[in-house]
C-alpha cells in the first residue's frame, strides 16, 4: 500500500472557493482503479490548513492518478486559493 499526505494551507477568506474544486476531485478520484482512500480534512486549531489523505494499492496506482485529467484539471485550479505548494509525503507500508 502507498500512502500520501497532501498538505495545503489555504489563503484567508479563500476556502469557499476551493472546497468546491477539492469535493470535485475527491469525487472523480474515489472512482479510480487502486483508490483505497481519498479524503480532505481540516486542520481543527487552524482552518486554513488543509489535509489530503490517500491510500493507493500500489503506486503505480498513484501515478495513473497524477496523470488522470480531473487531476491535472482540477490541481492547478486550486493554486490560486493556496499561499504556497503543497507539501507531499508519499510512504509506503512496511
């Protein structure tokens, strides 16, 4: 199994705007081959920072995601709403 943690912060006042764009992504992606687990949460002391949490057979999986086009639709949307990248870290079960 992979595992991925896909950390954001997301601009004051800008999370209206992007939860949408996340929801829709969350969406498309627990449809995929190999999608375990695919939600956001959110950070409860501090709302702006946001969490992907991923679970992935394999990571070839996880790549064919990367490379799915409502990922490489709806990723770059979310820019303009986050103050920064993402941080990734992609584990993998020992």
């Amino acid at each position: 199994m992979i595992h991925v943690v896909a950390s954001m912060r997301v601009k004051e006042g800008a999370l209206d705007q992007i939860l949408p764009i996340i929801r829709q992504l969350v969406s498309e992606t627990v449809k995929e081959e190999g999608c375990v687990r695919y939600e956001c949460t959110r950070d409860l002391r501090d709302g702006n920072h946001l969490l992907i949490l991923e679970t992935w057979e394999s990571r070839a999986h996880l790549d064919a995601h990367m490379q799915s086009a409502h990922f490489k639709t709806l990723s770059p949307q979310m820019d303009a709403f986050r103050t920064g990248p993402s941080e990734i870290t992609v584990t993998e079960a020992i």
